[in-house]
C-alpha cells in the first residue's frame, strides 16, 4: 500500500535520512524505532510530503505521492502528532472537523462523524466545545487522534503519539489503540523512541540509526536478532 524507495533528505551540513527504503501492506501497523534524531520524523513528513525528499519516491497504491494534490493526501492520509499538534484557538469539535470541511462533507455530516468519534474515543460530549488546553493529556490525545480518523482516510501517520504523556496513561492508551477496530484496519506507520511501545503496537519494527534503515521485521525477529 506505501512503498517508499531510496528516500533521501539532505541539509546542507547534515542528511538528516539516507537511502531509506520499505513496503507497509494493507491495514499493517510499522513502527519506525530510534533515538532521537535518527530522521524518523523526517521520513514519516516525506511520506505525506509535508517534507520534500532530496531524492527518491513515495507510492500510495502505486501512485507516485509527488503527482497527487495535497488534498488529495489529506483525503486518504491522517496524521497524528503529539498533542502540541491541535490548533489552541479551535474548539475540540472544530479541531475534528477540519479535514471534513476541507473536503466539503454538509454540517450533519461532520455532526454525526463528530458523535461517532467522541464515543468511540470515550470523550465526553460536553468537551465538543472546550479548549485543548481545558482537556487532560490523555483527552488531547484522543481529539488528535479523533481528528486524524474524521474523514476515514485509509492511512495513518502517528509521530509519538503518545509522548506527551506519563507513563500510566500511556499504557492505557496504548491498550486502547490496540483495541480500537477503526484503527487497527488503518495501515498505520508510527514513529517513537520507545521500544516497548514499538515491540507492542508494531506489526513490524523498522530500526533507525543515524538517518538511515538499520533493519526491519517482526518483534518476533528482531527479538531473536544476536
Ligand atoms: P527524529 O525524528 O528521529 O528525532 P529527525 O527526523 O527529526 O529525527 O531529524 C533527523 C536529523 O536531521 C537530526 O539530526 C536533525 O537535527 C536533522 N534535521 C531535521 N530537520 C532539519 C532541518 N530543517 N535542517 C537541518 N537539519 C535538520
Ligand atoms: P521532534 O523530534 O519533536 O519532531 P523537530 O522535528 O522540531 O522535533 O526537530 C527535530 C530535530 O531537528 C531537532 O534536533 C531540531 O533541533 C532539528 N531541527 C529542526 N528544524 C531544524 C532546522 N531548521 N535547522 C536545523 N535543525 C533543525
């Protein structure tokens, strides 16, 4: 479904990624596994070309991402980021919409997908009006998350989606995704430093070093590397 080839991004006084290459299959979860400044985040924007790549290319369905319109990506591409990634200014309610609108969906359209994502995450209807910075970390978290799913795209892109958080709610979250039907029919590549979370939600791991693709497989296998 993603096929990234020879993907490069060079500053110039650092290549931040080097000749990184991989395939993610349908409704597959990768995570993307380094310390930070790796080029995990680097590589996860020039899938959804937030960032442009030095060199190489990105598929979606066999559809170089270069000659799709960025509304296009937003259609069929969700991104998570920690959550700094929700606009202050906007409403829970209207920080979900913002893909829908984009992509013209009528009001009772986005109401009901709103309702729809609010009870699946366990947020509690009366936030739909409050401010991200009136929710918990874990609140956040699940309208970043409620956002990135709005308007269904098959693809989601999650940044340590849950880096911002301490470690107990972390878990749970971390159990909730797992648990989530809607995500997990996502084909989902996820970036953290945290190798637990990478062995657990990962149905494949990709190792990154120093910008580059160390390796890449099932916890499984790379458990039992040397
Ligand atoms: P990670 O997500 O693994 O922490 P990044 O992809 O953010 O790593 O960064 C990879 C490397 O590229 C780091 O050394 C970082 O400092 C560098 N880098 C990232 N963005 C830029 C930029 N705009 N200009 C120069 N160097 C950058
Ligand atoms: P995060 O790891 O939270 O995604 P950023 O993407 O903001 O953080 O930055 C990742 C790394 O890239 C950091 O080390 C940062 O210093 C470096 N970086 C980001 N933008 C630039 C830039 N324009 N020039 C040099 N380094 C940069």
């Amino acid at each position: 479904m993603i096929n990234v080839r020879h993907l490069t991004k060079r500053y110039p006084n650092h290549t931040a990624v080097e000749d990184v290459s991989f395939a993610v299959r349908e409704q597959e979860t990768l995570v993307l596994l380094g310390t930070s400044g790796s080029g995990k985040t680097t590589t996860l924007k020039m899938i959804n070309r937030l960032i442009e790549p030095t060199s190489g290319t990105v598929e979606i369905n066999g559809i170089d991402t270069q000659q799709q319109a960025p509304h296009e990506l937003s259609r069929s591409i969700g991104y998570v980021v920690q959550e700094t990634g929700l606009f202050p200014h906007y409403t829970v309610g209207e920080n979900i919409a913002i893909v829908p609108r984009l992509l013209h969906w009528d009001k009772d359209r986005i109401r009901n997908r709103t309702h729809e994502l609010l009870a699946m995450l366990r947020l509690p209807e009366k936030q739909l009006n409050a401010y991200p910075d009136q929710l918990s970390g874990g609140q956040r978290q699940r309208v970043g998350l409620a956002r990135a799913l709005a308007a269904n795209p098959p693809i989601l892109l999650m940044d340590e989606p849950l880096g911002a958080l301490d470690p107990i709610t972390r878990a749970e979250i971390r159990q909730e995704f797992r648990n989530l039907d809607e995500l997990r029919r996502k084909t989902v590549v996820l970036v953290t430093h945290d190798v637990r979370e990478a062995l657990e939600l990962g149905d494949r791991v990709g190792v990154m070093d120093n910008g580059r693709l160390l390796q890449i497989g099932t916890p499984k296998e790379l458990l039992m590397q040397p």
